[in-house]
C-alpha cells in the first residue's frame, strides 16, 4: 500500500512540475515577446528545449502574431528546416508561408560570408521541390 501511496504521489508531482514548466515558458515566450519581439522571444525558449511546434502554438495565441513571422523566427534561430517543415505541416500552416517565411530568414538572417553557417535542405534532393530550383534551405548554425 505504501509503494502505491509513493508512486500515486510521486506521479502527481510529476504532472504538477510538468504543467509548471509548460505554464512558465509560455509566460516567459509572452512577455520577452512583448517587451523585445519574436526573435528574441523565440531564441530565449528555444534555449530552454522548448519544441518549434509549441512555439508556433503559442505564438499563434498571440494578437497580431503571424504565422510566417514565428516560423521565419525558428529559421533565424537556426532551427533545422526539417523540423520546422515538420511542425508547421503538424498544425497545418500552409506551405507558401512557410516558404516565404524561409526566403524572408535567408534575406534578413543568413549571411552568406559567414563560413559558420551551412545551407540544409528540407526534404529529400530528389523532390520535385529542389529540383525545381525552390528555396528549402535553412540558415543553420553546424554543431561542433
């Protein structure tokens, strides 16, 4: 009965910090979004293992947040693209933003100088979408 007891109370801590956590990053996203913008707002939860589809969740319960500002944030932050693709396809945010989003990342955030970012495609080489000449590349930062 004890080891009942334990693992009954032990799972509702569990649950209590989970939801704490969840609760404080989207208070965290909200206000630095308010005070310093959705770069800055994307780049600090990001830091925190916070997953690009919770970010564009909550970014959306934003007035007057656009979806192709949050996911164009992600690409800048250095997020992959496949990643990026994946959870914008999981709420159903339309491919044209999220390819404007990645042309608008590529204009502001890529520097095409800095020999410390690559370019990785979405998808595999051999889609229709590469080999049309289409612009599925992430500005992202290699990990060493």
């Amino acid at each position: 009965m004890k080891t009942i007891s334990i693992v009954l109370l032990l799972s509702f801590f569990w649950a209590a910090t989970a939801s704490a956590t969840d609760t404080e990053w989207k208070e965290i996203f909200d206000s630095t979004y308010q005070d310093k913008g959705i770069q800055v707002a994307v780049e600090k939860v990001l830091k925190e293992g916070v997953t690009p589809e919770s970010i564009i969740h909550q970014g959306l319960t934003i007035d007057g947040l656009l979806a192709q500002d949050i996911v164009k944030s992600l690409y800048c932050a250095g997020v992959e693209g496949e990643d990026i693709e994946a959870a914008c396809q999981t709420i159903g945010i339309p491919e044209l933003i999220v390819v404007t989003a990645h042309e608008k990342a590529t204009e502001e955030c890529f520097d095409p100088l800095n020999p410390t970012q690559s370019v990785v495609f979405i998808g595999a080489p051999n889609s229709a979408d590469s080999a049309s000449g289409g612009s599925y590349a992430s500005p992202h930062k290699p990990s060493q």
